[in-house]
C-alpha cells in the first residue's frame, strides 16, 4: 500500500470494525471492492491510461464504452461507500506519536470537543479512566509492531459523559519504511453497551432487592477466594434464612413479602463491611461474603446478622418479628471454592434453624457425614420403590356399636436390607423433600387395591380400606386418572377405597378441595377428613365437603385423661361429625380408660395399640373370622359402674384398698398426692373421693375443699389415724366430709361406707331413694 494513503487505513480499520459490528458479509464486499479498483485516484487514472491506450487499438468503440462506464460506476459505488462510512463512523489520524491531525465530523460530533481542540492533542484528553496503564500498553505494543489493534474503548467526552466505541487502529509506515501514522476508526456502541449492560445487571442481580444473585455471587468469590489466597487470608461466607417468612407471605400475601425481603436485604447491606458481598439466592435466603474476619470475630459477626434480622417489621403499621437463622462455612477449613462454601454454609444454617438456640453455626464435618448419608439413603430409597421393598401394614377399626371390624388404615413400612424395618417417620419427610413421595402414593394405592382383591378372592368379602396420601398427590394432575386405573386393575367396586385427607390439606385451597373430593366420591372412593382439630379449620367449607367420616387426632385422645380441653374438643368434634351426617372415629387408642371415654362421648369407631398394632396382610387377616373384636356390654357396664377417686401415698396401703374397692364393683381412679389428684378431677363424674388425711405437700382436708368446691355432688370421705377433735372440725366445716374412716381400715366399714356415699350420690342426682345395703 503506497505510503501517506489515508483512505487505504481508513477502509482497513474500517474493515475491521465492520466485521464485528455490521457483519462479515459487508467486510468482504468493501475488500472485494478495493480489490477490484484499488483506492488511489492515480490507481484509476493509470486504469483509465490503459482503456484509452487499449481504445486506440481496438476496432470495438461499444466494448470501449462499456469497459469505461465500468470503472466510473465501480468508482461512484466506492466513493458512496466511503461516504456513509464517513457518517457512521469516528475517523480519526495521528502522528506517529499519537498527536491528532485529522478527525472527522462525526468525531466531533460524539466526542462534543470542537475540531480546532483536537488536533495538536492526544486522545489522552478523552480518557475516561475505566481503562487500566495495562490497557494502553498492549495498544501501543501492537501498533507500534506494525499489527492492527481492535477493542472496545470507554471515553469521555466533553460534557463529562461516557460512551463506549469499537475501535480499529491502523499503522502506516513511510517508503523509508518508518511509522508515519496511525488511523483510527471507531464505531459508537453506546446504546448497544447500555442494553447489554441493562440485560447483565439483569441476568446477574436480584429483581426485588436489587443484590447480586447466585450467578454474580458465585464469580464475586471466586475473585474473593483467588485474593485470599495470594493473601493468606480467611473468609467466611454466611448463609442467612429468614424464620417465620413462608407464614408472613402466606397470610399477609405477597405483598407483605416483598416488602420483608427488601427490608432485610437493607439491613444484610447496613451490616456488611467494605468489600463484603451481600446476595440474595432465592426465597427467604441469603448469603453475606466476609473477607479477613478473624476467627474469633467470625461468630459475633453472624451474631450480628441475627440482631438486626430480630427486629420487628412493620407491615400495614403492625409490628411483625420474624428473625433469622445463619450458618457459616470458612476458607480455607470448610472448601476452596465457591459452591462447596456455599452449600456447607446452608449445612450449618439448617442446624442453626434445628437447634433450641437458634444460635449461629459453623459447619463442621460431621454435618457433611450426616448429608452424606441422607444422600444415599434417599437413593436406596428410589431402588426400594422399584424393588418393592415398602410393604403395608394394616390396623384395623372397630365400631363401638357391634365390636366388629368395619375398615382398616393401611400404613406403609419400609423393609430395606441396609437400614432394617423402617417406620414411616424414618423416611417419608425425606421421601417429601426428595420429591419421591408422589411414586410413593401411587405404589401404596396400587398395593392396598391388589391386597383387597386378594382378600376377595379368599372369601373374605371387600374389606374398606383406608389410605393416607401426601399433599403434593392431590395436586397432581394425574392422581384421579391413576385411581380410576387402579379400581379398574383389580375390580374394586365403589365404597371400598377410601382416602384420608387431612383437614390442612382441604383447607390450603378449600375451594379445590371440594371440586376434587366431589369428583373422588363419583368415582365411588370414601373420604375421611384426618387430624381434624389440628390446623385452620373453616366449617364454612367443611359442612359443604362431601366427607364420610371426621377423624379425631390422636394428640387429642392422648389429652383426655390428663386435659378437660381435650375432653371438651373431643365431645365438639363428635357432636360436629353427627350433625354433618359423619361418623366420628378416633384414632391412637391406647389404653380401656380412653375407650371407656370416648365411648362415653359417643364416638363410633376406634383405632389404636389398644386393640391391634398395625399387621402385615397374613396376620390382620386371621381378625376378619372374629365376630367382634371388642364387646360392647364392658363398655355399657363400665359406663354404668361408680367411680371412686382414692387419695393415698402409701403405695402398699394403696394398692390394697384399690383391690377392696374394685372387689365392690365399683371402679377406682387412684392418686398418690392432692396434686396428681386435682390432674384427675376431669377424668370421671367421681361418685366419691376416699382422702387420706396426710399428704405429700398437702393436707388431704385441703385436697377435699377444692373437691367440695369443683365436685359438689361427689361424697367426701376422709382416712385418718388421728384422734384430735380440731382435725374433726375441720374436715366437717372445711372439707364437707360426710364420713370418717379410722386407720387400719376395716373393709366391712370401707364397703358401708362407699355404698351409702355412692347411692346417696345417684339419689341426690336422680332423687329417687337407696336401697338398703345387702
């Protein structure tokens, strides 16, 4: 290229912008058109000498002609080319020491500097600072070098503005072959540079609160990370979660929410030292990256995460305090990258949630053996469903009325070669977390049908079966497809499948839940509404669902010898159950006392240790030949028998009067203090109290005054060695004590003395008269 050619550095740079920025293709057309005509006029005008010489020797004028208007047209196009790269284009020439001689008007234009303040400076005077020296220097190597150099460039312009451009610099040399100048031409890709910056703030910050997300926090501390290293320096990266949100966004709504996070994202930031990255993962978690913390300041500095997470938030002018758990992984003790600090930190941070503190947690070695083994533990899991290691097991349900066996609840238990027999609570919240619970239900409804089908075949007619399901299955698209194949596999005919939903699942989307419980019931499957009382209950929706049956939970059977709130939720529930055309049914029975007690409240069926254990199918099976499982008369007589509340810390003079009394056929309700006793007073409608007069911590004359007061019907009888005429006195005018019994007692008198206290009761509730004693 002849030396002092502008234009032949112009196009090159050019060329080499427009390959990036305008495309290939239209790089190749403009070499292809330098190729064919060159770029100097004088290369044209020796062109045109050599049509005219050619002219003189060729007898064709028309091919002449032609071959001319070529080269004017061919000229024309370049001379436009040039235009419209002239006006897309910043042009700029310089000396060889990088002072400006040329620039173009769009040049000026962009840079706003006027023409007459360029030339004679360096483009120096638009630096804008976000390049390093190092950046210069390998520009200034490579066009020193003869080489094009080509980069995107930061300047500023004359307003203290910003804008970006895509440069190409093009050496020349002089015919001595020394650097002569340079030519830069710079496309401007401000906006261009502005929406990629836009969609990268995007892709790598949160939305809502505005912190780095997963992705940019990720590359930040692998930078972190590579200092530290080269520093010898620690850091610790904190895993915060936030307590009580999902309850927040799901009571208050989304709203509600938002304005959580943002508020603790602000706070995370106010806490945060320079340097320190704070993110934001997904829902309720962040992370806070600390460089240089020194151990001993690592826990006070998640200590302090806590405090300002434990303040209150206001939300519609209600102060809410949600706090938040935090756990920490350290470089280098704890993993050398990010994501393996990143998931040790949510280690330490789950145990933090787990435990009673709630204090902040370094991860420690044993967390990882414990997730270790959860890992495969959930993928032994995902073999056993395959394998058909999960096995049901059946308990059955008596109805108090026949004693018979109307139903059973099938159970699932996990019989794995490498952990033993597994109770549901050993895997099903795993099974829940690891999403395997779905294939679960369909395994256990699949297995409970075909067990029923064999039970038919063996002559034991259809026996109802009972399944609890997970949540997640009864938003599952295919679930009454799955059913409906099921029935049909093995001919189950209507009312015999029956499903368990539990009352917070039918009250998360009441309204779902009735469309598809009446869509359930069409296909002939029972419904039972499970752990009723337990969670939010709506009896707006629940007289509309189309239930069977009401379970009473177990938690509140247990209560009902010890709690009269229990005794009292019990009777509401079975009351709630009659009205709404249900039968009442409790579940978790484990001792004759609460089934003398709930069939006092008049429940309908019952289930529990007390009666069977959940069985594997062979030995359930050998219970459907029993015509009752339990007898209905022990209930009416017991039902029908006096209670006698004996108070005595003896356990030898105790135990024997228990003995005399129940010889009376009565029953007794023991204590051995006043205040295990005064526990007892719900328990039973007491026909009469039998005290002793010394008690561990009490009098029995005390004791007898809070019966007077709470049980004004029952008879008071106090046991007594002493003589002293005070104590008579007191137990008369004190503790309304009708009758006296002097130690060592003397059965004959213990049983006059209970049967007149017993019948004297009846009498005084029924007003009818005692028989005589016989």
């Amino acid at each position: 290229m002849p030396a002092g050619s502008d234009g032949a550095g112009v196009l090159m740079a050019t060329v080499a912008v427009l390959v990036a920025v305008l495309g290939l293709g239209c790089a190749l057309a403009l070499l292809w058109l330098y190729r064919r005509l060159g770029l100097q006029r004088g290369q044209l005008r020796k062109a045109l000498s050599q049509l005219a010489h050619s002219e003189q020797q060729t007898r064709d004028a028309n091919e002449l002609l032609l071959a001319k208007q070529g080269v004017e047209q061919a000229f024309a196009e370049l001379s436009t080319y040039m235009q419209g790269i002239d006006q897309h284009a910043l042009v700029s020439v310089t000396d060889a020491a990088g002072r400006i001689l040329r620039v173009n008007d769009k040049f000026v234009q962009t840079s706003g500097h006027g023409r007459e303040e360029l030339v004679g400076q360096d483009h120096s005077m638009l630096n804008s600072g976000y390049h390093n020296h190092a950046f210069f220097e390998r520009m200034w190597t490579t066009i020193q070098r003869g080489e094009i150099w080509r980069d995107v460039v930061c300047n500023r312009n004359e307003a203290d503005g910003l804008y970006w451009v895509d440069m190409a610099i093009v050496p020349q040399k002089d015919a001595a072959g020394q650097m002569a100048r340079y030519i830069a031409v710079c496309v401007d890709i401000t906006e261009q540079r502005r929406q990629e910056d836009a969609l990268h703030y995007r892709a790598t910050h949160d939305a809502l609160t505005e912190l780095p997300n997963r992705t940019l926090l990720l590359e930040r501390m692998a930078r972190t990370i590579a200092r530290a290293r080269s520093r010898q320096r620690p850091v610790a990266v904190y895993f915060v979660n936030l307590n009580r949100f999902k309850q927040i966004n799901d009571g208050l709504g989304r709203g509600a929410g938002d304005q959580v996070l943002s508020e603790m994202a602000r706070r995370l930031q106010d806490q945060a030292r320079g340097g320190d990255t704070v993110a934001r993962l997904a829902g309720d978690e962040f992370v806070v990256v600390s460089e240089g913390l020194s151990r001993s300041m690592v826990e006070p500095f998640g200590a302090r995460l806590q405090t300002v997470l434990q303040a209150p938030v206001l939300l519609s002018g209600e102060p809410h305090v949600l706090g938040g758990s935090v756990g920490v992984a350290l470089f280098p003790d704890h993993g050398d990258d990010p994501e393996t600090l990143v998931k040790r930190a949510d280690l330490a941070m789950v145990q933090s949630k787990s435990r009673s503190d709630g204090g902040v947690c370094i991860f420690s070695s044993e967390m990882q053996d414990a997730i270790d083994v959860r890992v495969q533990k959930e993928a032994r899991l995902r073999e056993a469903i395959v394998r058909r290691e999960l096995v049901l097991h059946y308990q059955p349900q008596v109805d108090f009325e026949t004693g018979a066996l109307v139903s059973l609840e099938a159970l699932v238990r996990w019989d794995s070669p490498d952990y033993g027999f597994l109770m549901p609570g050993k895997f099903i919240g795993l099974a829940e977390e690891s999403g395997l619970i779905g294939a679960i239900d369909t395994y256990v409804v699949d297995a409970a049908c075909r067990q029923m089908r064999q039970w038919h075949q063996q002559g034991h007619g259809w026996i109802r079966t009972a399944v609890n399901l997970a949540a997640t299955k009864f938003s599952d698209p295919q679930f009454k497809t799955e059913l409906h194949e099921a029935m049909a596999r093995y001919g189950i005919p209507p009312g015999v499948l029956e499903l368990e939903v539990t009352e917070s699942l039918a009250m998360r989307d009441p309204d779902a839940a009735l469309v598809l419980m009446h869509e359930l019931k069409e296909l002939g499957i029972l419904l039972s509404v499970d752990d009723f009382g337990t969670g939010y209950s709506n009896l707006g929706y629940l007289k509309r669902f189309p239930a069977d049956r009401l379970k009473v939970d177990q938690s509140f059977v247990r209560g009902l010898l010890k709690s009269p709130q229990d005794r009292a939720i019990v009777a509401a529930v079975v009351r709630l159950a009659h009205n709404l055309n249900m039968r009442a049914i409790a579940e978790g029975v484990e001792s004759e006392d609460e089934a003398i007690l709930l069939y006092a409240l008049e429940v309908d069926e019952i289930q529990g240790y007390w009666m069977a254990r959940p069985q594997p199918a062979e030995a359930v099976e050998k219970l459907f030949d029993q015509p009752m499982l339990l007898d209905p008369a022990t209930f009416l007589q017991r039902e029908a028998l006096p209670v006698v509340l004996l108070v005595e810390d003896e356990t030898i003079t105790r135990e024997l009067l228990e003995h005399v009394l129940q010889s009376f056929g009565v029953r007794v309700a023991s204590a051995a203090s006043a205040e295990q006793a005064m526990e007892m007073f719900h328990q039973h409608d007491y026909a009469i109290a039998v005290v002793d007069h010394w008690l561990p911590g009490s009098s029995g004359i005390e004791l007898l005054r809070e019966i007077r007061k709470r049980m004004p019907h029952t008879a008071r009888v106090l046991m007594t060695a002493s003589n002293d005429p005070q104590v008579l006195r007191d137990a008369i005018n004190i503790g309304g004590v009708a009758h006296f019994l002097a130690k060592p007692i003397d059965p004959a008198v213990l049983r006059n003395v209970v049967h007149d206290a017993c019948w004297n009761t009846a009498a005084q509730r029924r007003r009818t008269p005692p028989p005589p004693a016989g």
